[in-house]
C-alpha cells in the first residue's frame, strides 16, 4: 500500500503493525525519510504495553528521537470539540472515540500532519478535524 507524503503522526495500531510484511517497506521509507511522528498518548500506550522496566526505558528513548506532535489546551480544547460535533453530527454514540485516539487526531491536526494508524476512529475523526487519516494497510487485512 502506498501512501502520500507525510508527515505522519504514528498511532498504537500502526507501529503494533510495523513489522507485518504490507507495511514494512513503506514504514522504513518514511521513517528513513524523517516523516514518522510521535506523540505524548501513543509514547504513553506503547510503555503501557511494555512488559518490563528496560523495555519501558527503550520505548520511551526511541519515541524522544522522533519530532513530536505536542499536546497542550489548544489540542485538548479540538479533541474534546471534535467528540461534540461527532455527537452533534452523527446517531448515538457517533462520539465514542478512544479519547487518546482523539487526542492524537487533535494534535495531527493542529500542525497539518497526517495520522497512520489501523483503527476506524481516525476515519471517524477525519470527518470533523483537517487531518489526512491513512490505514497503514486495508482494514481487516492484518490480524
């Protein structure tokens, strides 16, 4: 799968896919390109799901290396107006985004990046916040 020009900030669900033999090639592209973005609730997840200290100490120096995605008032004020409007907008429950997920989606926006991800709630928010929401591969096509 190819997708455009970045820059990419990188949710949970896309760097859990990283490795998988539809997303390698292009994932070392952008990441040797500069274009890979971190941010401050995908930083957190991924230490979450470290199983150990040096593990969490690993993830947590690798994602500093990477240009960040910051989350301040600004970011939190779209997320949380992003889940509003989807409330507004859409059928019951049309809000119930992962908040991280809508976090991430505020931040991406905010600086004009895209999000890579392999999760339907960034499609979601696409709908409400100006951000590019690209699947690391087809929905469904990597377990």
């Amino acid at each position: 799968m190819s997708w455009p020009q970045g820059p990419w900030v990188a949710d949970t669900s896309a760097w859990a896919r990283a490795g998988a033999k539809e997303v390698a090639p292009r994932w070392r592209e952008v990441v040797e390109a500069g274009e890979l973005v971190a941010c401050p609730p995908v930083t957190m997840e991924m230490i979450f799901d470290a199983p150990d200290r040096d593990a969490v100490e690993r993830v947590a120096m690798a994602m500093a290396g990477f240009r960040q995605a910051p989350i301040g008032r600004s970011v939190t004020d779209a997320a949380t107006w992003a889940m509003r409007e989807l409330a507004q907008r859409g059928t019951a429950g049309a809000h119930r985004v992962r908040v991280p997920d809508a976090l991430i989606a505020a931040a991406a926006a905010e600086r004009g990046f895209g999000v890579l991800h392999y999760d339907l709630h960034f499609d979601t928010l696409a709908t409400v916040l100006a951000f590019t929401s690209q699947w690391v591969a087809p929905a469904g096509s990597i377990d």
